[in-house]
C-alpha cells in the first residue's frame, strides 16, 4: 500500500487503493483497506479545484432594460429573473 502510495503521488483514496490492490491480485475488502490506510498514514491528496476558463471571450452582461422601474406599462411586457449561480461542465458558475 505504501509503494502504491508513492507510485500514484498519493492520490488514490480507499476506493481507488482498493481496485489496484484487487488488481494486483490480493483478497481484499475495502473496510480492511480504510483501516491499513488509516493506520499507515496515507491520506489522498484532494484533487477538486476549481476550474475556471482560460482565455476565450469575456462574458456579456446584458442590457438594463427596466433601469429599476419595475411597474411596466403592459402585462407580460417585461420580464426580470436572478440567477446566482450556473452549474457547466467545469462545475458551478
């Protein structure tokens, strides 16, 4: 586990830990994983980071149309809406 561990940069998890020691060809459960690993002192490294686009063209921001006069002159005239957040394919905008 520990050679595992250095060879992978200590990315591999208990799960990952787990199929590469199945694949290696040793009978073993993931809970037996978890403890060996906790005992031994391999932590995965945490990979999640944020992901922004590089480059490309900047966002539009639309037009201010209402100019904070919310009281339209016709029915379904204008419309308005508030969006905080945007989950893409590069995680939450």
């Amino acid at each position: 586990m520990k050679q595992i561990h250095v060879d992978m940069d200590a990315t591999y998890g208990e799960a990952c830990m787990h199929g590469e020691l199945q694949a290696l060809g040793f009978d073993i459960g993931i809970h037996r994983v978890r403890t060996s690993m906790k005992r031994l002192n391999l932590v995965a490294k945490d990979l999640k980071q944020d992901k922004y686009p590089v480059g490309g063209k900047p966002s539009v921001i639309a037009p201010n149309y209402l100019n904070r006069q919310f009281n339209p002159q016709h029915l379904n005239k204008l419309w308005s809406g508030d969006i905080t957040y945007i989950r893409t394919q590069q995680g939450w905008f």
